[in-house]
C-alpha cells in the first residue's frame, strides 16, 4: 500500500461512534466537539436527513421518524422505517460511517476511502457481513474487521515479547461483551468471549426512565409514559442523570413543563442519589460478572491468570462496575485511556501501521498520584481521625472532575478543616499533605451535615478543590499548583515527620474533620450531652445569615463574595463567644442587604 494513502479506524457504536487516525505525529480521534458522533438518524417532517446530535434533539419531537441504537439490529432483515422511507440496518449504519468519513476528510484534508471497522468479538457472521456491507454502502474499502478488545488492547500498548492474558469488559451503550485474549508481540489472540448485545447503557437510562415516570405519576397521577415526545425526553434527562452520577454522588433532575394539565404545566423536579440508581441497575452489572465467570471458564483461566483488566464503553464509568469488577477479581481494572474513545484509538493504531506509520500505542495524559482528603473513620476497628481514600485516582486521564460526599462528625459542627492528600495509603498521615483548608459557616444542626468535596485537576497540574454544602451550596475553594510534581525523599520525609509531630502535639477531636459517608457516623456523637439553648443573638444572627444566602444567587460576583465573607465572620464571632465582634458583623450584613435588596 502506498505509504502517503490515508486509512481510518471507525467505531461504529451503538450509542456513539468515533473515527480516528494518524494526524500530527499520533493517533488522534477526529471531529468536532467531543469527537462523538451519536449514532441516530432520522428524518425531517420536511424530508430533511439528519445524522448525529440533530437527528438525537429530533427524537423528542418525531421519535417515529428517528433511529438509535441500530446496531442492535445488524445482520437480521428488520427493516426500519423513518416517515414514509424504509431502510435495512446496514443502510441506517452506512449513513453514519459517511458522516465519520466526512468529519475525518475536512480534518484530514483530503478524501477518505480505506478504513478498518470495529465489531463485538460476539458478533456472528451475518454481523460482520452486514457491517462491511454498511461500509460499502458508504464508499469505503474496509480493510479489516476488527475485534473490539483487540483494538483495545491496541490502545493501551499491550505487546511485547513477554505473553500476556488480559480481560477487556466493554459495555457500551447498547452491548455488552467480555473477552479473554492472550498478546505477545503482534499477535493478539482471542480465547473466549462472552457477552449480551442486548445490555448496556441505554437499559440503564431504561430503568432511570422508570424511576422518573413513577416519581411523575406519584406526584400529579399522571402517567407520562404514553406520550412519546414527554418519554423521549424523560428518557434523555435519565441519560445525562445516568453519566453525572458516575462522577458525582447525586443529580438534580429538573425538567419543566413536562405535561400541561388543563392550561397548568406539570413540572419534575427531584434528586437522584448514586446509591439508588446502583441499586436498579445492579442486577444488570450482575449479569455481566456472569459473563466473565463464562468467559474464563470457556479460556481456560482463572483470575490469578489475569495480568490486566481493560475498561472499555461509557458506561464503565460507573463506579459499581470497577468496584465489583475489582472484589471479584482481585485485580484494579485500567481505564486511563476515555473508555468511549478507546475502541476508535485502537482501531486508528491499525488503520496506522497499514497506511505505512510506526505506531505501537495510544499516547495519553493521566494523573500517575491518587489525591483525597482525610477523614474521620473507623480503621483497624478502632476510629480514627485521619483517613483516607482517593478521590481522583491515579491512571485517571487528564483532565479530570470527581466529587466524593464526607459528612460532618459531631452535632451542631458549623466548621471542617480539609486537608488534601497526595497518594494511596488508607492511613493519611502515610501519604504526602498538598493543601489545606477551613470551611466556617456551616449549618449548626444536630443530624450529620453533608458536604461535598470536589477535585478537578488539569494538564497543567493544578488541582482545584472545592468543599460544598450540600444543603445551602455554600462552598469554600482553594488552587493547588504543582499537584503532580514529584516530591523528593527529604521532602517526603518532611512532611511525614512534621505530621506526625502536629498528630503527637494535638489529636483532632471529630468537631475538626469530616467522616466519611461509606463508614457512616461511627463515633460521632454517641453518648451525646444535652443540646445547649441558643442564645437569642446568636438565633437572629444566623436568621439573618439565611435571608443573605436566599439571595446570592441573584448577586454580582463581588457583591457575593462580600456577603460569603461576612457570613464566615459572623459564624467565627459565635465560636468564639465574642458577642462584641458579633453585634459589629451583624450590624455589616444588615447595612449590606439593605443596599443589596434596594438595587
């Protein structure tokens, strides 16, 4: 092949689909935006094709004249109909590898018309040929069918002289499928795959769905689920509640005027915490760890013959899958190349090597320390103030947002000291202190008090951390530069030593820090004493502290960041009992609003 000839690698998914190929010295996922392409296509009430995200927003308006997920149906002789037009799978899948190929031209700055195309291991005969019959379609030379855990293992750069046995867990948006496959140098071999092609992410939204209809129906007695447009759109708020719960411990759902009820709009507006949406979906990732169990008995292996798991698919983001993955296996499961850009990247690294290029691995960022904060919990049986789990965890690509939930340890705490530490040890004190901060003014009730920590860290370096409330929002930030610069022994020592000092000195008593959520409230507040009676100023101070936050939102950056300022020096005055100080920062705040609520 002549050596200058352009080859692609496409993911053609069920979900999304990606291509990629050799541009600026790498292998690079091309295209607009997030590089994904939703793999839907529909057709206008005015005739008008639409493919991607404009097909998707149609699909709450004319979900008749829209199709996803239509690998689910390649290789039978299900036609699909858009408006008055009837197409096979392979012609709805065609038009999504033009639009890849369109995307990888601009980019590439000429025509497009070789590529290598990714399939599940599973896929049977009748799949493989209905795909290389969608690319056809398309006008394009498929070079290779190509193996899914093969192209992922191509990502990562699994190959070399030493033999080893991997395990790739792909579950994608509509498909799931675990295979075994054995890699030394050049040769990847699949021993046994296992799987369901119809399980994946899109059943999860599926089960969220349902949950959000009887959440609906329970409120107005109403059932949304008859009208197509509301559940098309119920279901893609169940989608983006799906992926913000595989970062963060809860999500907000607000959707308005999902119904009109006699000229009133009936609005849905409810939280999701990850454990109850772990809960639903749990009897599906069970069934894929079935899966697994198959597909190792089927190669011959045990867990112990495992040298690496490799996540590949969106919906592997979710926290259930590598927390059982890992008490199942025993092994950490890899994930620092994007899970929904893996497939692509693999298959680009072959459409490389067959257009002449050098290419052995997907090159990428990934943040090579855990960072976390310590915690009051209970370790070794014993509790103990300073543990510690990561919150963003090493191998994590870059960039990089995660939020863990910490709860308060006494009652009536109104202040938490965050310490942010770099490494993974569960004993904090073990690992290397990065930053500290205190957070005052929090809610003085007797309940544990939720807050979260969120940590985002750049290419750069930088972590950023914030510690929110969950009840008020209110939040306290600070900027760490230089979080991935690697410490020194001495600094190491250092810091190990002056820790251990300021731990001998003075143990943090639990009003100092936070618990953990996953270890409950073991320790916090047993055996409590009575509640002291709060004095009347102290009441009226914080009243006035409440009317404050109800109107931040409305405020100008400076004019919040004032009010956020005062309110700490309100609550500092309290805890220290200093009513002089108190009567002079009430006085501040009152005067503020004044000005503040007369703009």
């Amino acid at each position: 092949m002549n050596q200058t000839e352009t080859v692609v690698g496409i993911d053609l998914g069920t979900t999304n689909s990606e291509v990629a190929a050799f541009s600026d010295h790498r292998v690079a996922v091309l295209g607009p935006a997030d590089k994904m392409l939703p793999s839907c296509v529909g057709l206008s009430p005015a005739g008008q094709l639409l493919i991607g995200q404009p097909a998707r927003n149609q699909q709450l308006l004319y979900p008749e004249r829209t199709v996803r997920s239509i690998k689910r149906k390649m290789g039978s002789s299900e036609a699909v109909t858009l408006g008055d037009k009837t197409f096979t799978p392979p012609e709805i899948s065609a038009l999504i590898l033009r639009e890849l190929v369109a995307w990888a031209g601009r980019e590439l700055k000429g025509p497009v018309e070789r590529a290598v195309i990714t399939v599940p291991a599973y896929f049977s005969d009748a799949q493989r040929n209905a795909t290389r019959e969608a690319g056809a379609i398309a006008g394009l030379e498929v070079l290779r069918i190509l193996n899914e855990p093969t192209a992922a293992s191509l990502a990562y750069g699994l190959s070399g002289d030493r033999r080893q046995t991997v395990m790739v867990y792909d579950l994608g948006g509509g498909t799931f499928d675990v295979s075994i496959v054995t890699i030394e140098g050049d040769v990847t071999e699949v021993l046994a795959s296992h799987g369901n092609n119809h399980l994946g992410g899109d059943d999860f939204n599926d089960l969220l769905l349902e949950r959000l209809c009887e959440e609906f129906e329970g409120r107005y007695r109403i059932d949304p689920r008859p009208n197509a447009g509301v559940r098309s759109r119920l279901w893609l708020a169940a989608e983006e509640a799906k992926k913000k719960l595989s970062f963060e411990p809860y999500a907000r759902l607000r959707e308005e005027a999902v119904i009109l009820d006699k000229g009133r709009p009936l609005h849905l507006n409810m939280e999701l915490a990850r454990e109850e949406y772990e809960a639903m979906i749990s009897p599906l990732v069970e069934t894929t760890l079935d899966s697994v169990s198959r597909a190792l008995a089927d190669a011959r292996k045990t867990p112990g013959d495992i040298d690496a798991i490799l996540l590949v698919g969106g919906s592997t983001r979710t926290p259930l899958v590598s927390r059982l993955l890992r008490e199942r296996t025993g092994i950490e499961p890899r994930q620092e190349i994007h899970p929904d850009l893996c497939v692509a990247l693999g298959a680009g690294v072959l459409a490389s090597r067959l257009a002449g290029h050098a290419v052995e691995r997907v090159l990428v960022d990934v943040s090579p320390f855990s960072f976390g904060p310590s915690y009051l919990g209970e370790r070794n049986g014993e509790i103990y103030p300073h543990c510690y789990h990561p919150v963003i965890h090493r191998n994590t690509p870059l960039p990089v947002t995660r939020t863990e939930r910490y709860q308060t340890a006494a009652p009536c705490q109104t202040t938490v000291d965050v310490k942010i530490y770099q490494g993974d040890d569960d004993d904090a004190l073990k690992n290397i202190l990065v930053g500290e901060f205190h957070v005052h003014g929090l809610r003085p009730v007797r309940e544990p008090n939720e807050v979260l920590c969120k940590m985002s860290l750049d290419v750069d370096g930088i972590l950023h951390v914030t510690a929110i409330e969950k009840a008020t929002g209110k939040s306290k930030h600070v900027k760490i530069a230089n979080a991935l610069r690697m410490r020194s022994a001495e600094e190491i020592a250092q810091a190990r030593d002056r820790l251990e000092e300021l731990c001998s000195a003075r143990a943090p008593g639990p009003q100092d820090s936070l618990t953990g959520a996953a270890t409950g409230n073991a320790g916090a507040g047993e055996d409590r004493a009575p509640e002291p009676q709060i004095p009347e100023s102290h009441r009226a101070a914080r009243q006035l502290i409440e009317r404050s936050r109800r109107l931040l939102d409305s405020m100008h950056a400076e004019d919040k960041e004032e009010a956020i300022g005062l309110h700490e020096r309100i609550e500092t005055a309290i805890a220290a009992g200093d009513e002089k100080e108190l009567d002079q920062a009430v006085h501040a705040l009152s005067e503020f609003l004044f000005f503040v609520e007369g703009k």
